[in-house]
C-alpha cells in the first residue's frame, strides 16, 4: 500500500530516508570501528594523542613525508572531551566518510530535486560491503575525498566570487593529500555555469595553488628530520606493461569497489537509466572511465592484497562518490511509488549485511603488511605488558621482530597514559624517541620478541620470561644504553 506522507510531501519523505541513513552508518561506526584496529590506525591513534598534548611533530604520517595527519588533528576535540583514542578516530573516519553523501544530497535538495537526493543516499548503500569497510577504517584513505567534496559542495553553493579561493584550496589540498581523489576533479564539468563570470577560475586557482605552496612548505620541514623517515614516497611510474597487467587483473582490483560480471553490468545499467540524460552527464562518465584507465597504469596502483586493511580499493575510493554526485541531479520522482516501509527494510537488510561481513576472517582473507587486532584481545595484552612492566619497576619495552610491533608501541597508550614507553628496533616511526631515550641505561627492560630464539638471548643477557602474548622477557642489561642492548641483540641488522 502507499504511503500517503511520503507521497504528497518528498521532503518528509527525504529527511525520514536521511534520519535512517546516519541511524545505518552509527551502528556501521559500531560495528567495524569500535572491534578492529591495525598497526597503521594505532599510529593514528599516536599521533592523535600527541597532539592533544600540544606535541607537533610534523602533519605528515609519522615515519613519512606524504599522507597528512587530519584525521588524528580533528580526533583532538573528542580526546579533549575524554573520549578514548580507540572510539575517537574511527567516530572521526566514520564522519568523513559520510561527509561526501550528505554534501551531495544537500545540492539536490537545495535544488528541488528530492528524489535525487534519495537516490545519492540509498546508491550509496549498494556498493559491495567492502567499499564501506574501506572507507570508514582510519587509514587516512578518506581524508582527502572529504576536503575536495567540501571544496565541490562550496563552489555549487556559494554566490560570492571570494569563496571559489577557499573552493580551490580544499580541492587542492584534499589531493595533496591523498591523490585518490583526483577522480572527483571529473564531475567539475557539471558545474561549469558556476564559473560564470571567468574571473572565478582565476579566483579557485589562486586557492589551489596556495594549497599547493603550503603542502611544499610542509614538506620542507618535514624532509629536515630525514631521520625519522622510514617511509620514502612511492614510486609512481607509468609504463604500458603495468597498465596491461593491471587491465586483465580487473575483478581482483575492483573487488572491493565494485561489482564485477553480471552484476556489475546489471548495476552499471541501472546508474546510467537514472543519472539525467545530459551531455554534462556523459562528459563526466567518459572523463571518469579515461582518467581510471591511466590510473592503473601506474605501478602502484597493482600494490595491494585481498586484505581489506591492504584493499585494492583505496585507488579507488572516490569513484563512487563522484557517481553520487551525478545522481544528486537526477529528477524522477520516485517518492511517489515508495513506501517507508520498503525503504526501512532496505536499510535493515544493508545493515545485516554490514554487520555479517564486518568480521576479522572476511575482512582479513589473506596477509598485508598491516597487523590487524581486536580492540579487546588488544587491550587484554597492553594490560599483560602493563602488568609485566609495573611488577619489575620496569619503565621502557623494546621490541624486536615481534608480530604486533604498532599495535604495542603505539596502541597501548591508547588504553593507558601510563603504559611505559615502548621502542621498535627498526621502522620506528617516532624516531625522536631514539633520540631522547637511545642513550638512557635503563638497567632493566622489557623485550618481545617473536622469533629470536630465546638461548640467543640468554647468551647475551639475564633474562626472564614474562607472561604476555608472544614471546616476552625481562633483561637484566647492566650498564648498556638502549641502543647498544639493540645492537647487542641484532649485531646483523640496521638500527634505526
């Protein structure tokens, strides 16, 4: 039967699919946030926490000179409140990642267009599980779409010339930071009469490129402690051969973004009968399908797993939006034949399916250099180390080849201000730490580590063992400092 509310009023009928659609992605905050870290989030976490402290390093990623640390400076005023690190960021990533699809359903609705501004939140639930996974983990995947979907919300929006400035620094700066979402710059033909006069593209370039001057500069400071850099730039080099390799590996690389086969064709289909039938439409479709071809021509794009913490997807991420936005000008008026109750079961059954696959064994199918942990075993072993540390009067853990390394040195103080400064051997990414504890003699420490054969280690020093996950011991070391215990336990490897 049909709804007689939502039929005569398409603006209840909105706000009633809205209401519904921040409801879904809580309980998706939830569900995936608030149960999975990775060694890469913890680092956030890290960062996060420093900076509540007033301690600035750099705005990169520590250990790297790209990939800008926003998502851990906007969790500050949540750490402020006393919101633990653990919820605060992924309540942050989960934020920007809906940002994208509330902007662009608030231009249809600012239109008249409430049917497509339904559209923009119900499509963006269809994508494959995975795409929402990837784009709610910290990871600083998201990030960058945000701030170029707040730079495009602007530039429709706006009537006054000054703010396209502001317009071409978000732009700008969210590519900066995360080049994945170069792929909105497609749907910027959609709003060519917003540049009317010209002068407004003078005006939205001098922002782009203030963004631009300020990356650099952030970057000269940055490159000064190379030290601390564990993480170089990628490589980007585009050669036929990756391009080719990459063109017939397509289902594996846009399995966490799209569907593939039938589906896909079935859902490719489906799109294109509903976006407005407008050259502007096409243009930006085929400048999409262009710009995805050069994409995997670049070596980098082919570095991934079938981890969803590694996803093949994160090239990816803003292709979808940018789909998004092109619904957000579709004018059917579908309230007319929907039922809330229709659109209530939707999102039950996206839910369910969100919850279901939102499990440590489909999320991680196969290994990635990113260490993945439950929140709770997590916070069971920073408890154990804790306790460890604290009935030896021990006040530093150094870790060696040990499997959870971030999780530990950083995630810990996560869940405890006072757990005891910890230290990696190599890939530290808070290299500073070295600097203001390698000359320490501590006398005593602790140590994890996951493969050193413990008759290596009791040829080297007094130890003990302790009761922590993983290998753990409890070393007498005399009068050696912290960086000379290391190089006493790894004479063959590079100290950091």
């Amino acid at each position: 039967m049909e709804d007689p509310v939502s039929s005569v009023n398409p603006k209840y009928f909105y706000r009633f699919t809205l209401c519904l659609f921040l409801v879904y992605k809580a309980v998706c905050i939830v569900a995936l946030g608030f149960q999975f870290t990775d060694s890469d989030q913890t680092v956030m976490w890290q960062a996060a926490m420093d900076m509540a402290r007033g301690d600035f390093h750099n705005l990169f990623w520590y250990g790297q000179t790209y990939s800008s640390n926003l998502e851990s400076l906007l969790t500050v005023p949540l750490l402020w409140l006393k919101v633990p690190a653990y919820m605060a960021l992924p309540i942050v990533s989960g934020l920007l990642s809906l940002l994208p699809v509330v902007l662009f359903a608030d231009i249809a609705v600012r239109n008249g267009r409430y049917a497509g501004a339904v559209l923009v939140l119900l499509f963006s639930l269809a994508f494959p599980v995975e795409y929402w996974q990837t784009t709610m983990l910290s990871r600083g995947f998201i990030q960058g779409i945000a701030c170029v979907s707040l730079g495009i919300y602007i530039l429709h929006r706006t009537r006054v010339s000054i703010m396209f400035s502001l317009s071409g620094l978000l732009i700008a700066g969210g590519i900066w930071q995360n080049p994945n979402a170069v792929f909105l710059l497609c749907i910027l033909p959609l709003m060519a009469h917003r540049f009317r006069p010209l002068s407004r593209i003078s005006i939205a370039l001098s922002g782009a490129l203030a963004a631009t001057l300020m990356w650099f500069a952030l970057r000269a400071l940055a490159v000064r402690h190379m030290e601390y850099v564990i993480h170089p730039e990628p490589s980007m080099d585009w050669e036929l051969q990756y391009f080719l390799q990459h063109a017939g590996n397509l289902k594996s690389m846009l399995s966490h973004t799209f569907y593939t086969g039938i589906y896909g064709i079935i859902f490719l289909a489906f799109f294109i009968w509903l976006i407005p039938k407008k050259k502007y439409s096409f243009f930006s479709l085929s400048l999409l399908l262009m710009l995805f071809l050069v994409v995997i021509g670049f070596n980098k794009t082919g570095d991934y797993s079938d981890n969803i913490f590694y996803s093949p997807g994160r090239f990816f991420l803003a292709v979808p939006y940018a789909l998004l936005f092109l619904l957000s000008f579709n004018e059917k008026n579908i309230h007319k034949i929907s039922s809330k109750i229709l659109i209530t079961w939707f999102f039950g059954i996206a839910g369910y399916m969100f919850v279901l696959h939102t499990n440590i064994g489909f999320m991680c199918r196969e290994y990635a250099p990113v260490f993945v942990e439950k929140i709770k075993e997590l916070k069971k072993n920073c408890h154990e180390i804790k306790k460890a540390a604290s009935d030896n009067n021990i006040q530093l853990v150094l870790m060696g080849d040990h499997y959870m390394q971030e999780t530990i040195t950083c995630g810990c103080a996560g869940f405890d201000d006072d757990f005891p400064v910890a230290l990696r051997l190599k890939y530290e990414r808070r290299g500073w730490l070295w600097s203001e504890y390698g000359k320490q003699i501590p006398g005593k420490v602790i140590f994890l580590d996951s493969h050193l054969p413990e008759d290596s280690i009791r040829n080297t020093f007094s130890l003990e063992k302790v009761n922590v996950r993983g290998n753990g011991y409890v070393l007498k070391t005399g009068n050696l400092n912290n960086r000379e215990i290391m190089q006493r336990l790894f004479p063959a490897d590079h100290f950091h």
